[in-house]
C-alpha cells in the first residue's frame, strides 16, 4: 500500500544523467531546475511514459516501464505540461475520463470516484458545462479532477500552475496539498521557486540532468543552490511559509 | 445521451429501407402487385442496392468518427489514410489489365490495393506510433496512389478501358448484386469490430497522446488496429463502390452535437447515420431523371459535401465547433 517511487541511476541519454531518489507517498515534492534541465523528461520517467536508457525506476517492488499499461495508469495520475482537450465535453464526461483505466469495475464506483474528484475540485456548478466555456481556473481543476477520478497512488503533475492567475494557483496548491495530506504522493514540476519554496516539503533540484540538491525547500533552494544552478543573485524574504525571492 | 439519436436512428433507417425499395426508375405500388418484374426488380436489384448502401454507409460513417477521434481532428477524413487511394489504385489497374472483366477480379484487385497501402502505413509509421508521421505517410501514401492512377488513365490500352475506369472512379451502387453484399459484409463487420475494440483508447486521446499514454494507451497497438479497422472498412467500401467521399467527414460532425462528445459515443450514431445518408443519395440519384443514365452516387455526394465543408471551415473560424 505504502509503495514508494524509487528512481535508481537513471538516465536519459542528453537529458537526465544517473538521478537517484527515493520518493515516499504523503506530501508535496517538487521538481525544479532552470529551462531544459530535463524537469519534464523526469516526470516522464516516474510516471512510466518515458523508458530510462540506463537505471529504473520502482513502484514498491515493480519496475515502472515494465508493469502493464492499465496497472500503472491505475496507480500514477500524470497531468502533462499544457494539456489539450480535443473535443467539448462537459466537464463530468471529462473527469469520466479518468475512470478509463478500471475497465470492468462496477458503475458505482465509477460514479462514486467521478464525484468525489468533482467535490474534490469544487467543480460542482460547472459539472455539465462544456470545458470551452471555463475559465483558465477552472479548466485547470476540471483537468485535475480527471487525474483524481483514477484514484492513484501518485499524482505527478508538470507545472500545473502554468497560466493560472494567483487565486487559482493558491486554490489548485491547496487542493494538492489536501490530496497529499490523504496520503497520495504528490510530485510537481514547478518553475515557480517561490510556490517550491511555502508550499513543498521536500525540493529536487536538476541541473544539466544531474540531480544538484534534494532535501527540504529551505536547503535545497538556498541562496547558494539558486546562485550556482539559475546564475542570479538572489535573496529569500518574508517569514517561512510565506516566502518570496528578490532576484539582484 | 447518445441513446435519443441513436434511436432516432434505427427508427428512421426502418422507415426508409423499405420506401427505398419502392423508388427508382420503375415506382413499386405496395398495394398495386400488378407491376411486371416487381419482385425481381425488388430481390434482384433494390435489395442489394439498399443493403450495400447500408455496410458501405455505416462503414464509412465509423471509420470516419474513428479518424476524427484517432487525430483528434474534426477535419479527418477516411481518405487521409490512402487507404481508399490504394483501393482505388487496385481496381484502375484491374481494369488496365483487363482482368475486370471478370466480376470477382475488381474487388480482389480493389482488396490487395487497400492491404498494399495498409502495410506501407505500417511500415512507415508504425515504428514509434506518433500521429504526425502517420498523417504525413498517409497524405503521402495517398497522393502517391493518385499519381499512379493517374498514369494508368493517361496510359490506358483502349479508350474503352479509360472511360471504364473513369466512370468506375466516381463511386456508385447502379448495378450492384448480392455478390458485392457478400464481399462487402464480412469485411466492414469484421473492420467496424476492430473499431469498436478501440473506442476506449479514442475516447483517452482526448486529452493528448501523453495523458493518453498515461491512461494506459499503448500507442502502437492502437495505431495498429486503426490501420486494420479503417483498412478493411474502406477498403470494402472502395471495393465494391468505387470512391465515395465525404461521409466519413460530414456524417460524424453531423452526430457529435447529438453526442457527450467524445469518440466511443459518435462510432454508433456515425455508423447509422452513415448508412441512412448513402440509402438516401443513392435513391435520389436513381430517381433524379438524368439524361444518359443516373447520378453518380460520389458525384451527388460531393455536391452535397463541399458546400458542407466549407460551411464548417467557415463555422471553425468563428470558433464553434
């Protein structure tokens, strides 16, 4: 049940080099890096999408890339970076969507995990709306619901605040947060340092695909890790918690 | 929702098949049995003409609804996948050659078309199983089959042969028997179940190939039984009634407002609707007086395409489809 993500030496020839973490389910892990530090490729990798050229990655004792297609869509949630919806569906067919890979289970339950992930995103007005006619908020916690309607284990999202305005990125943080506290593993891409910084509880750094920092936001995002990985000068204020980065 | 349009549907194509019998160049009165040769004419030549205008419709139909949802394109169309190119290619040839003469030969030729053009697609993109090389290889595949066509029209042995293969191009049901029904059915069938084998992963690709893959869509396997699907339902329709374009196109956008949109919910409606559109063009070409014989059936429908077409790039620019 407790099955951890386990990523050993792995490697993406050009894009990640010998990254080595072991992630536990229960709070929030951020991914950061500077543009193509191979963040995205290693989302990827976790969520089974993208085969490693050397080293593996486990879920509990099971190698990610080689467990069925349905199994592992069952357990790892994956939100992709800027995700499309080709048609208007309304907004409970598209968190339907999320049901696709429990093939054969009982309608109920179905129906039961589609409103939960609807209650879940506070989605309940817009439940027969068609998506176009949502807001970027909006369209953003409908795309959420669809990878909660699964019920994984894990949800790995990449930038999942991207575009949204501060309440709805405050509000989608929230709900991650309350995802985590039910004890999911939650594994964000964040290009915001800051958001890493109040809202995760432990941080991943990449640097040129190498893993540079992991550990705990106050550590792995110092002002020394930011200096020598971003290349700025750059200086934390404010309280713990409540944290925003002067950059000069 | 899509149990309304769907019934719909059925009770209008219950309705039509059978006035369809009754149209035609000779009307059959049902309380007037004195009409000479009615039941020949009804056996032998409207009920074979009726039931292939529903496979080929209804195939047609799916595997456009199928195209629509694998390239997530409301534009698609089955003809993007040279599949019906490929046919086509088959059956010129076959009159080229001489061998359609014999009634079976065309189709089989037309059928080794489709399976040539079904392979090369695999070949090409199945490697990696991404949508856009697919595109490309069956736009190619397409315009390269058309080219060939074209060259075994300029190089026709006999004049008579090139105006065989002309009016042959132009799809339709005139003069088709029990023996077209017969190769057609199996076929489409067998296509239309492959086709709803992959309704699921269609409806997946809603959301992108990555969030696809992540819900567990195999990528190749899916584009493995797109190719089989469409190959055989085109490929059957290509067969015994020449190129008939546009209901793979209008018929699904027709369906999807009916629909909650997504691809699994339009493969049935599609595939009714199709049927019920080609038994209705095929009986207004029989009955439209023509001087030299009737409407091509390919021709009437791209007379009814086209506007339509453009009606929905029009509409698209407005952003409302």
């Amino acid at each position: 049940m407790s099955s951890s993500l386990a990523l050993d030496q792995v490697t993406v020839t050009g894009r990640l080099e010998a990254v080595t973490a072991k992630l536990n389910r229960g709070g929030i892990k951020a991914i950061c890096g500077p543009n193509g530090a191979g963040k995205s490729t290693l989302l990827s990798v976790l969520a089974g999408l993208l085969a490693p050229d050397a080293g593996c990655v486990r879920l509990g004792a099971a190698q990610v890339d080689r467990l069925p297609a349905a199994e592992r869509a069952r357990q790892l949630g994956y939100l992709p970076q800027a995700p499309e919806i080709a048609w208007d569906v309304s907004v409970e067919t598209l968190v339907s969507l999320g049901r696709l890979p429990w093939r054969g289970a009982p309608a109920s339950e179905a129906q039961g995990a589609i409103d939960a992930a609807i209650a879940a995103m506070d989605l309940e007005r817009f439940r027969h709306r068609p998506v176009t006619r949502l807001s970027g908020g909006e369209r953003a916690r409908a795309l959420m619901a669809r990878v909660l309607a699964t019920r994984p284990d894990w949800l790995l999202a990449d930038e999942p605040l991207a575009n949204l305005d501060l309440a709805h990125a405050a509000t989608l943080m929230r709900r991650f947060r309350e995802q985590a506290q039910e004890g999911r593993g939650v594994v964000l891409v964040l290009h915001d340092l800051a958001t890493a910084m109040n809202h995760a509880d432990r941080v991943l750094v990449l640097h040129h695909g190498r893993l540079v920092a992991d550990g705990p936001p106050g550590h792995a995002l110092s002002e020394s890790v930011i200096r020598e990985v971003w290349g700025v000068e750059a200086r934390w204020l404010g309280e713990p918690g409540a944290r925003a980065l002067a950059i000069g | 929702m899509t149990r309304k349009p769907t019934l719909l549907l059925v009770c209008a194509l219950a309705l039509a098949v059978p006035l369809s019998l009754l149209a035609g160049r000779v009307w059959i009165d049902p309380f007037d049995p004195q009409t000479r040769n009615a039941a020949v004419i009804l056996l032998q030549l409207r009920l074979p003409r009726a039931v292939l205008a529903l496979i080929v419709g209804g195939g047609l139909g799916t595997a456009g609804a199928a195209m629509q949802g694998y390239l997530r394109n409301p534009l698609a169309d089955p003809g993007l996948f040279g599949v019906s190119s490929g046919a086509a290619l088959g059956a010129v040839l076959s009159f080229w050659t001489g061998y359609a003469a014999s009634v079976y030969l065309l189709p089989v030729f037309a059928l080794i078309g489709a399976g040539g053009a079904m392979a090369l697609l695999a070949l090409i993109a199945g490697r990696d199983g991404g949508v856009a090389l697919f595109t490309l290889a069956g736009l190619m595949i397409a315009s390269l089959a058309g080219a060939l066509m074209s060259l075994a029209i300029s190089l026709s042995p006999t004049p008579f042969a090139m105006s065989e293969i002309v009016t042959w191009l132009m799809g339709a049901l005139a003069d088709r028997s029990w023996r077209e029904v017969w190769i057609a059915a199996p076929l489409t069938l067998a296509g239309v179940a492959v086709l709803a084998l992959v309704a699921r992963s269609l409806d997946a690709l809603t959301l992108g190939e990555a969030a696809a893959r992540s819900l567990g869509v195999e990528p190749r396997r899916l584009q493995a039984l797109m190719i089989v699907g469409v190959g055989l339902t085109v490929g059957a329709s290509v067969a015994v009634a020449g190129i008939i374009g546009f209901v793979g196109l209008i018929v699904p956008h027709l369906m999807r407002p009916l629909t909650d949109r997504r691809p699994s919910s339009l493969l049935l409606p599609s595939a009714l609707a199709g049927a019920l559109l080609l038994l209705l063009a095929d009986v207004l070409c029989r009955i439209l007086p023509l001087a030299g014989g009737e409407l091509r059936l390919g021709i009437a429908l791209s007379l009814i395409g086209a506007p339509f077409f453009l009606h929905l790039l029009l509409k698209m620019r407005r952003g409302s489809v």
